[in-house]
C-alpha cells in the first residue's frame, strides 16, 4: 500500500512495496520525491505498480511485475526505479504517449499513443 502525489512536475511517494526509490527503500512515512522523474503531468497508482508519463509523453513505469509481465517492458522482473517504455514505433518522433488515456488497474495498464 502507498499513496503518491504529483506536485510541480515531481511525484512524492510513501508506504510500502516498489516507491520508485530503489529496492533498500520501499518502507517510508513521510513522502520522498521519486529521483530522475522531471516535468510529469500525470500519475497513476495500481496496487503493485505506478506509471507516469512527463510533458514530452514519455512513459515511466515502475513496481512489482508478474507472470504476465505487466509492466510492459517485455520482462518479468520487477522495478524498484521507474524504468522508461519505449513507444511502439519509438523511432517516429511524433509518436507520444497521452496522460489522460493513462490508466492502470490489477492485471492491466493502458496507454494511448498520439
């Protein structure tokens, strides 16, 4: 269980499980800001996994993955540190990940390209 905030560009987190600020970390009760994750204009929060996507529609994501591979990085581990998900096509510059199409959910995360 945790709980994040975005504020200013920069997503704080607390609780426990993956925060984003590495494997010794991952209990904490006063919100810490995420290292390395600048200009974020959106933040989503599943039960085991968080996804952020920053104003030039990257996608970051991080937490504890399973055997379906949920957090869409073609693996199975999970990740203490937001990790970033290549765009289908990533070679195509104009291809940008949208934040009012993030969602998450228990076995799920969507995001849509513009």
């Amino acid at each position: 269980m945790f709980s994040e905030k975005l504020d200013d560009g920069h997503v704080y987190v607390c609780g426990c499980g993956a925060l984003g600020l590495g494997e010794e970390t991952t209990h904490i009760t006063t919100p810490l800001r995420i290292p390395g994750l600048r200009n974020i204009v959106a933040v989503k929060a599943s039960t085991d996994y968080s996804c952020a996507i920053d104003e030039a529609g990257r996608l970051f994501i991080w937490g504890l993955n399973n055997f379906c591979g949920i957090l869409g990085n073609g693996s199975t581990d999970h990740h203490y540190n937001p990790i970033l998900i290549e765009a289908p096509g990533s070679a195509n510059t104009h291809l940008r990940f949208l934040p009012e199409n993030l969602s998450v959910g228990n076995s799920f995360s969507l995001a849509f390209l513009s």
